[in-house]
C-alpha cells in the first residue's frame, strides 16, 4: 500500500509526465505570475487614492478569475477552427474595425484614445489586435511557406495588412502596440524564411515610417528626451522613468518589503500599470525582480519549445501560432523591462499576468489558452503515432 502511494505521489509530482494532457510546466508558471500581479497590484494600489483602491483589487480579481476561466475556455477551441481561413479574416477584419471604433467613439485618457467605456468596463481592443496580427501571421506564413523566401513580394501583401493596423494604432496614440506589432512581424518573417536581403529592402521604409512618426506629436519626441536623459528632465518628460530608477534603487538586494514602497505615494504615475515592476523591484529587490524574469524565461522556453514540436510534426500554423504568442509573451516583458530600468523609452506597455488592467490580461490568457491547446493536440498526435508504430 505505502508503495503504491509513493508511485502514485511520484507520477503527481512529475512536472509533465508523458500521458499529461497539457503542459504542467506552463501552467505552474502562469499561476505564479498571476498570483504576483494579485499581490503587487494589492499593494501598488493601496495610496493612489483612498476612495479608489478598493475598487481596483476587487477589478484585479475578478480580472484573474476571468483570465482563468479565458484560458481553461480557448484550450478547448480545436486549432483548425482558428487555422480556417474564413476564420482568421473574420477575427483579423473585426478586430481592425473595432480598433477605428476606439478612435471615433472612444475613452480619451492622457491624451491617447484606446478605451471603448463599457459601463464599469474599459475595453482595449489594442490588446485582441495583437492576437489577431499573430494569428493572421501565422496563418500567412503557413500557406505561403514556399514563397516567402523566393518571391521579392511575397511580404507585400501582409505589410499592406498591417501598415492598416499600425494606422489604427497611431490614431490611438498607442506607441506600444505599434512597436510589439511592428517586431513581431519582422520576427515571423524571418523564421518563415524571409531572405536578409527582402528584410533588409523594407528596412529604409522601417526607419522613414519611424522617423516619421515620433516627429508627427511632440510628446513623443518628449518621451525619446525624457528617456535619453531623464534626470535632467525631471519635471517634464523624465519623471516617470526618473521616479522608476528611485524605487528600484530603493529596493536593493532583498527590498523594503512589502506594502513599504515609497514610489507608490504619488510619485511614480502609473505605478500599477506599466511601472508595477518598480514597485515590485522596490518592495521585494533585485531577487524579487530575478524570480519574475526567470519565470517569464520558464515559460516563454515552453512555448517555443511547444512550436518547435507543432513543426516536428510539420503543423505549421500551430508552430508559427506558437512562435508568435512566445514572441508577443518574451518581446513584451522584457519591453516593460526596459521602460522600467531606463533601458528603452516609455511607450505604453503593461507586464503580461501582472500589471493591472482587464483587456491585457485577458487577451493574453487567451493566447495562452490556444498554446495550450496547441501542446494537447501535439501529445495526441505523438500518442497516435507511437500507437500506429507499435
């Protein structure tokens, strides 16, 4: 009996056996970062505004409970439902329309139009737009798999494409979305097998459209200064990065602890949005700050792994499906990072699973969700043909 129990508790206690259904790893992974954004959110929220705070962790945890419930939801939907092309245009051209709707009947909020306000609700359509590129992408790249690294035009088409998102996202004063959109194309592009020479052909007009648009509002060029020198311009542009370097110096090695955070009394703006991270690295230190990252690592390694069977398996919309989301995932923490450490200029990115904000979060369990769903159909498909070699 007691060596039954002990193999019983042996097989449980395996991170993802080989007869699991899903990846144990991911899953442990994503729980954590969650339960992280519950607790910093909590905690970053409690001095903004005395009337308000309340309301926020109550928002945050009905947030997660619905990012949750998203997850376990999308892991059931069958990747070919998502593979079909009628499918992918319906969500890629719904999306677009939605993101034009934003920017003629929108929330307007420190001067960017991204919020639908739906009763208590604000609905970030930037966020879904996101997937939708990924998704469309992915679709695109599997189809045209041959083409892409022969034909100088291949790319023509999905540029046209996305150009129109990026469109949409200046009208709404998003420069994050713009950004991640921006890379992750030219990320898929080239594991699609884009030539250098196509890549490096569209990279002029890469560097004119960017020119172009941090010229077009002077605020930008106001963040591209604050963030080259944001000591300097502590009183304008630099204050947001210059507060962010304070608490995260405060923090230290081990940190002040937690609720003891000083950036949080009015002084960072945005504290449990796009600076949560300072707020986490002021109150748990550089430790703290190790732990997320290595759980991001953890689990972008998964996904990528994930893709890297999908095209073991020559399933290639799972595998650029995949590659995509572990792109979006990776490139928009390690952004948040960088805006938060002074490596890179402020643009308007939350922390995946942690920051606070429904539209965010959600879109980016659903994400999750289709992973998962990825690495189920992957297993059965490796059990069916272990069966058929057997």
């Amino acid at each position: 009996m007691w060596e039954n129990i002990k193999q019983k508790w042996a097989v449980w206690t395996e991170i993802t056996p080989p007869n699991a259904l899903y990846d144990r790893t991911l899953l442990w992974g994503y729980f954590l970062l969650l339960t992280v954004g519950i607790i910093a959110v909590t905690s970053a929220s409690v001095d903004i505004t005395k009337a308000s705070e309340l309301g926020l962790i109550s928002k945050q945890a009905i947030f997660a409970f619905i990012s949750i419930s998203v997850v376990m939801l999308s892991s059931q939907i069958p990747i070919w439902i998502m593979e079909n092309k009628k499918t992918v245009f319906l969500v890629l051209f719904g999306t677009l329309i939605l993101l034009f709707l934003t920017v003629m009947i929108g929330k307007k909020v420190n001067g960017a139009i991204r919020w639908i306000q739906l009763g208590p609700i604000n609905f970030q359509a930037s966020e879904f737009a996101k997937l939708a590129i990924i998704s469309y992408l992915a679709s695109y790249c599997s189809r045209q798999y041959e083409r892409i690294h022969l034909s100088p035009i291949s790319a023509l088409v999905p540029t046209v494409v996305i150009v129109a998102f990026l469109v949409a996202f200046n009208f709404q004063s998003d420069t994050g979305s713009i950004v991640i959109s921006c890379a992750l194309t030219m990320a898929m592009f080239l594991l699609a097998g884009m030539r250098k020479i196509q890549f490096v052909a569209l990279s002029p007009v890469a560097i004119i459209g960017g020119i172009a648009y941090l010229s077009g509002a002077d605020y930008r060029l106001g963040r591209l200064v604050g963030f080259l020198d944001p000591f300097g311009t502590y009183e304008q542009q630099g204050l947001q990065q210059s507060e962010s370097l304070f608490a995260l110096s405060s923090g230290g090695i081990n940190g002040v602890g937690l609720g003891n955070s000083i950036g949080k009394l009015g002084n960072l703006p945005e504290q449990h949005t796009d600076f949560i991270m300072a707020i986490i690295g002021e109150e748990f230190g550089f430790l703290g700050l190790l732990v997320i990252v290595f759980l991001v690592l953890l689990i972008s390694f998964r996904i990528f792994k994930i893709a890297y069977e999908s095209f073991q398996l020559t399933e290639r919309y799972k595998g650029y499906l995949a590659v995509g989301i572990g792109l979006w995932f990776f490139g928009q923490s390690f952004g948040n990072l960088g805006v938060v450490s002074s490596a890179l200029p402020a643009k308007g990115l939350t922390f995946p699973f942690v920051s606070y904000g429904g539209s965010s979060l959600i879109a980016i369990s659903i994400a999750l969700g289709f992973v998962l769903r990825i690495d189920y159909e992957n297993r059965l498909a490796r059990i069916g043909s272990a069966k058929r070699k057997a």
